[in-house]
C-alpha cells in the first residue's frame, strides 16, 4: 500500500518503473540512489556496476547476486568527455539485409537517455545468468522523480576524481617548450631594441 501512495505523485511511466519488481528478493538489500547530474558517464557506469554486482560487501562472491536496488536520477543531465557526443554511435540490426542501423549519442540523448546509463552498465556485467537478475536491479529515472519515495534510500557518494600527474618525459618537453617560447620572446624584444638604436644613429648622422 505504501508503494502505491508514493507511485501515484510518479508522473512517468509507473508501469515501466515497477516492471520486474516482484521477481527480485528485497530482504536486506540497500537501496542506493545515484544522481547522474553532472557525472561523466563511464565513471558513473562503472560505480553502479561495482554496487550491483555487490562488490561493495565484504561477503561477495562472484555465483551469488548479493548486489544492491540502484536507482539512478537526472540521466538526462549525464556528461560525456571529449567527443563522444557526435563521435559515439549505437549500431544495430533488424533482420534484414543490409539493415544495420546506427544512432548517435547525441541522439540516443535526446530520444532516451535512460537507455544511454543502462547500455554502459550492462555492457560492465559479466554476461552469465545472473546478468538478467541484475538488470531489474537498476532503476533508471530522466528526471529527479521516482516511485520508490517510501523506501529506506541511501544516497551514493561518488569517490573523488584523480587526476593522474604528468609523466616526466611529457613534463620535460612541456619545459623545453616554455623555455624556447621565452628565448624566442626575449630575441625579438632584443632585436626591436638593435633596430631602435641604428634608428637613432641614422637620425642624429
């Protein structure tokens, strides 16, 4: 009855949000929201898997679906590095011949972008059978609201991005360049400098 009440301010597709739901044994399982807002996509993708999986627990093992419910919000405000916006494509195929399809990322974004977070954490699974049993696990969400507003959620801190140092080969030639981008700075100021006093000995002869 309390997940009835808390679905029906749900404005999205309920039917698709509880599908699957009664098939997934909740006694002691965590239930984990991520907010995609802002994150990259592979570094969110993988923090899932590892949770999903149960990987997180002290007691895993890798026959056993120990993993914890993830719910993920604001998937529509998921970032992406470089170029993969244009450059990333999903490819597909009917049936038929020569009817392989393909869509962008960037359109993928705009027809779903639910779809986009769970490719990239089910491409990060294992593919045995406990594959399907891990997918009703993942509830994905394009906005901040979810039917699921009645249960003990615990929000899920992503870990802090390292940003690898330079390696020393990079830092060398790095300095060498800045040195010979001020060596050539200080030869034409030097060189202005020559023409300015043969200037004015020109004018004073």
């Amino acid at each position: 009855m309390a997940t009835q009440a808390a679905a029906t301010t749900f404005n999205g597709n309920l039917k698709k949000a509880l599908a699957g739901l009664r098939r997934i044994n909740l006694e002691g399982l965590r239930w984990r929201v991520f907010d995609a807002k802002g994150q990259v996509l592979g570094r969110l993708a993988s923090q899932i898997s590892t949770v999903i999986q149960g990987k997180d627990k002290p007691i895993y093992a890798p026959n056993r679906d120990d993993g914890d419910m993830c719910i993920v919000i604001n998937a529509k405000d998921v970032c992406v590095t470089g170029r993969k916006l244009t450059d990333k494509f999903y490819y597909w195929h009917t049936g038929y011949v020569g009817n392989l399809k393909e869509r962008s990322l960037k359109d993928q974004m705009a027809k779903d972008p639910t779809e986009v977070i769970r490719k990239a954490v089910l491409r990060m699974l294992p593919r045995n059978k406990l594959r399907d049993d891990r997918d009703r696990k993942l509830r994905i969400f394009a906005d901040s609201e979810h039917p699921f507003g009645d249960r003990p959620l615990k929000p899920y801190v992503m870990p802090p991005r390292t940003v690898r140092e330079m390696r020393p080969r990079a830092r060398r030639a790095l300095i060498r360049a800045q040195k010979r981008a001020e060596e050539q700075e200080q030869g034409g100021n030097q060189s202005r400098k020559g023409k300015r006093k043969e200037a004015k000995m020109e004018v004073t002869a």
